[in-house]
C-alpha cells in the first residue's frame, strides 16, 4: 500500500472517530480524561456552577428602573400624589409637588426615598412613599416594551434573536423561547452576560446539572444575553464529515 493511501485512510478514519462524537484523547500519565474524573472533582465542578447561579440571583434580585418602564407610585393618607407614571426616553418621571425625578438605573427603593425626601422638603412630615415596577405582562405588549425587556440568545441555539421577559424566566425556558439548543451545541458551557453598574460580568453553565437537579435553574433579566457555546467535536464533523466520499475517488497508486 503506497504512502498515499494510507494517509487518505488515516484521513477518513479521523473523521469516522470524530462523527461518533469522541476524539482520541492525548494524555499523559499525570493527566485525567473527562470520563476518569473523580468524585472531588466533579464536586467542585457542580460548586462552581451552584455559585455562579446563587451570584446571577443576586445580581438580578435588584432590578433596575428603565426608560419606558411603568412605576406604580404610592404615598400614604396622600391619595392625590397615587398613580402610574411612565419613564420617558431620558429616564425622567414627573409627579405634582414633587417633581421631576431620574428614575433611570436606579431601584424601585432608591426612588421611592428620593421622593420622600423631595416631599418632606414641602412640609410632609415623614411621608410613606411606596414605589412598584408595574408587570408589563398585565397590559397590551408594545414594541417598545418588547425593546425594554429583551433579552438575547446567541450561539448554537435553534432560532437565536431577541426575547422579552413578561414575567419570572428561567435559563432553561429563555434557551427554550429560541427553539432549543442545536445538535452542534456544547451543553457544559452556556454563558449568561448581565450588565452590573456598567459592567458586563458572566457566568458559566452546566445545562446538564441543570437538568439534573444538582445546581439551581437560574433566572434571567432584561438584557441579559445568553451565549450557547459549539462543541469542537460536533463542528469538526459538521465541516469534514462531508468530504468523506471523496476519499473514495482518490486514484489507487
């Protein structure tokens, strides 16, 4: 058999490990395969992805006010000042006596004590001010509430794109907004972006410890952007799995 032909046969041999979903693994004595991790190990693995769930919790518990947002404020025995008030394009609200706000970026807490204190500056004695981000799922769904709410999908997913949230939505249910993971999609590596005072921090997922239970199923905000990371393995196949035929017509020498 000349050179060639056993460089064609190694060439299609490749490519056949490669479509059974594992490549060979190069590994020393001191190394350890995937398959041959220890119990601490996946452990610590699980721990990483549990922590990275209860950081993204914390990091959305606190939403912040957006232009467009509607805000239900409240202020007790003041029944006068009680109403639903829309954040224009700047983020500014506007209420009688009290006045304009910059409401934008800040929490619903933040701006109820900054009109308590624009009003105790009127005479009200410790006023009792009560603000709520209206869910927008109980009224008519616009387009530039869909802007406000999205989120995105991106990577190996069935149909990326942007998605609103009109109301509680998990990882699992926002990839399932976007059709699903596709069959390229590597499932231990699913990134979530959240922009934090300015900051765009990620955090690392495991869907398959997800789907089992050993780490909790975390939340997802407005503009937060999902990224499904491809499988290596899958994309070879994807790319080189059609030239296979071709080996086929290579002339025997």
């Amino acid at each position: 058999m000349s050179k060639r032909s056993i460089g064609w046969g190694a060439a299609f041999a490749l490519v056949a490990i490669a479509a059974s979903g594992t490549l060979p693994a190069q590994t020393t004595g001191a190394q350890t395969t995937g398959a041959q991790m220890t119990g601490a190990q996946t452990t610590r693995a699980q721990t990483r992805g549990a922590s990275a769930a209860t950081t993204l919790a914390e990091a959305g518990q606190a939403e912040l006010v957006q232009p467009f947002d509607t805000l239900e404020v409240s202020v007790l025995q003041l029944e006068s000042l009680n109403r639903a008030v829309e954040v224009n394009s700047v983020g500014v609200i506007s209420l009688p006596l009290a006045g304009d706000f910059l409401v934008s970026g800040r929490t619903t807490a933040q701006v109820a004590k900054d009109i308590a204190n624009r009003l105790g500056e009127h005479d009200l004695q410790n006023p009792q001010v009560t603000v709520t981000l209206k869910d927008a799922s109980q009224n008519t769904v616009s387009l530039k509430d869909t802007a406000r709410r999205g989120f995105t999908v991106e990577g190996s997913v069935a149909q990326p794109g942007v998605y609103a949230i009109y109301g509680p939505t998990t990882l699992l249910q926002g990839l399932a907004m976007a059709k699903g993971i596709d069959q390229y999609a590597n499932e231990k590596k699913v990134t979530v972006f959240r922009p934090i005072e300015g900051v765009n921090r990620s955090y690392l997922f495991n869907l398959n410890d997800i789907r089992d239970g050993k780490i909790p199923d975390p939340e997802i905000y407005p503009k937060d952007t999902i990224v499904v990371a491809t499988s290596k393995t899958r994309r070879f196949v994807r790319d080189f799995a059609p030239l296979t035929p071709l080996v086929y017509l290579v002339p025997k020498l």
